[in-house]
C-alpha cells in the first residue's frame, strides 16, 4: 500500500500580534500529519530518504473529485489566519447537489480506492443526507488497499472541515483506513510508543492518529492521558499536535484540558489551536462546546492573560453560541445571565 506522505504544517509562530483572529478552518493540512512510514518502522522514509517536516502555507485548493469540483479554503501554515469560525468545506455557491447514497450494486462494482473516493465525495458534497452508514461498513475491506493519492487527500481535508460531525467521523475512517490502522489496542501501544520517539515527524504523526484511533472508541481514557501528558513537551509543534489529537478525540473531558492550555501554555500557537478546538475544530458536539462557555466569558477580562488570548477567547464565544456581540466582557456576561439565568 503506498503511503501517504508527511505533510506536517511548521508551527513557526512565537508571536502573534494582538486582534489577529483564529484559524478559518481546523488548519489540518491535508487531513493532518501523514506518515510515509510503517509503525514500528525506523525514522527514515523506505526508500532511505530522511523524514522531514515540510512547511505548507495556505493558498486555495481546488480539486475535482469524480466530477466534483469544490473550492477548499486549506489555511494553514500560522496562527496569522483568517476569519476564526469554521466555514463549510463547500460553500452553498460551489456545492453540487449529489445523491444521499450509491446504488449497492453500483458499489460493489468499483474497487475499494473507488468506493472510497466515491462515498467520501457523496458525503462533503450532500452533508445532511452523507452515506456514512455505507462508509462504516465498507471501511473495514479498504484497510490496506487504499492508495493515498491527491484526490482522496483532498477528499479527507473537505470531509474533516466539514460542519457535519457525521461526515467528519466519515474523514475519520477513511483515513484510518489509509493509513492501514485497525481499530485494535495493539496498535494503540505503537503509535504510543511512537509519539514518544525523537523523529519528529513520526511523532506529530502518532500524536494525531491516537486522537482519531480515540475518536473510533479505541481506548479513548488511555489516548487522552498520553496526549496530555504531551502538553507537557519542551518543543512548541508537539504542543500544537497534542492539542489537535484531544480536540480529535471528541470527548467531553478534554474541555477542561484545552481550557486549560488555552490559559497556561506559552505558545500563542498553541494557545490558538486550543481556543479554536473549542470553538469549532475536532469532534466536540455543540452541547459540549456550551460546556466551555463560563469559563471562556472568566477568559475575557483575566488580567492574567493578555491581549491576544482575550481576543480568542471572544472569538470563541462567539463560534460556540453564534452570538455577534462587541469584545465586551459586561456585554457578554449580560447576555449569558438573560439566556442562562440558572448559571
């Protein structure tokens, strides 16, 4: 099976400069950090070159899927980005109206790289009718004959920016299927093991792949605690990785977790990715992105922390509850006393 290359984004930022907005997207790259290594392997890429980290700046990514042509907004590369809510991966002016599901006669026909590619495109394409029921149940027979190609790439970024959690879960899949990783507590102990080695890319790499394998209820207790402890590296991208692999995680006790990098870390890279995995970024569910509201609104006017992360903090207020109020602490906290008065 051809593996999919690294393409880990540099976290080059040491500063940012006040007002500047989160994110518009959850700033994966092409769907993450992907190895050209097998687990286990030794940290050179198979055919002897060295495994590096590549810088990917953000420019518009155009693909045509099967006949699908959608405009990707892939910002990444700092915490310099645009707008900070997430937008759909396909806007209402570019998206094709596809059908809900593929005939299953017409499914069994294609090859597995085909059945991928083409559910997958069915999903970012029609959101609220996604095949993700067909996707779940053919992932299992793509494991190890998939092959990780530009199109499914970018089929996998669309699909892990989409609005939809379901069609994320969708993304989810597929690339665990890619990247050849059964949904199997042996595969957990290596990619803990190698989240703990020296090259740095195959550690990004593990650090992502456990919040997805934690994502799919593979021992998600054991992948939190070891991303969280994560928190605690010395280099400033590893930080950033282990954030994104707990917003990846979707479990509600990885707010207070982020909440607390949001406030503690020295990073403003890593201060941004937290405010934006709560805020819209990872698997959370609305219901526990709420969860974070108090203490964001605490955030504001915390004189403790400085311009910028007062910024992000409004900025995740106003993803999470869809309010459009000025960077106001007393504006804010009256609006959340009239609509949660129990609070």
């Amino acid at each position: 099976m051809d593996r999919p290359p690294p393409n880990v984004v540099e976290a080059s930022v040491s500063t940012a400069p006040a007002g500047s907005p989160m994110q518009a997207t959850p700033d994966y790259g092409s769907a993450g950090p992907t190895p050209d290594f097998k687990i286990g392997e030794a940290g050179n890429a198979g055919d002897g070159r060295t495994i590096s980290v590549k810088s990917i700046r953000g420019p518009l990514v155009a693909i045509a899927a099967g006949g699908l042509l959608a405009a990707l907004w892939v910002n990444v590369g700092s915490a310099r980005g645009t707008r900070g809510h997430l937008s759909p991966a396909l806007s209402s002016a570019n998206r094709v109206m596809l059908p809900p599901r593929m005939d299953r006669g017409e499914l069994d026909r294609l090859k597995p790289q085909k059945q991928a590619e083409s559910l997958l495109e069915l999903a970012v394409g029609n959101p609220e009718a996604a095949p993700v029921d067909q996707i779940s149940t053919h992932v299992d027979s793509w494991r190890g004959n998939l092959r990780w190609n530009p199109q499914l790439a970018a089929l996998t970024t669309a699909a892990l920016n989409s609005n939809n959690l379901r069609v994320r879960e969708s993304g989810i899949e597929v690339q665990l299927a890619a990247y050849g990783l059964g949904k199997t507590p042996s595969n957990v102990d290596s990619l803990v093991d190698d989240a703990a080695s020296s090259d740095h890319a195959r550690k990004v790499w593990a650090l992502w792949a456990l919040g997805a394998m934690a994502n799919r209820g593979v021992e998600p207790e054991r992948v939190i605690q070891v991303l969280t402890r994560h928190l605690k590296d010395a280099d400033e991208d590893s930080r950033r990785w282990a954030v994104e692999a707990l917003a990846l995680t979707g479990t509600t006790s990885t707010v207070g977790i982020l909440l607390e990098t949001l406030h503690n870390d020295p990073s403003p890279l890593v201060r941004e990715r937290a405010a934006c995995s709560l805020a819209a970024s990872g698997m959370l569910s609305h219901e526990q992105r709420l969860a974070a509201v108090p203490v964001l609104l605490h955030y504001t006017d915390d004189p403790s922390l400085d311009a910028q992360t007062h910024a992000w903090a409004f900025q995740a207020l106003g993803d999470i509850t869809r309010q459009r109020l000025p960077n106001d602490s007393s504006a804010w906290r009256s609006w959340y006393g009239n609509n949660h008065p129990g609070n």
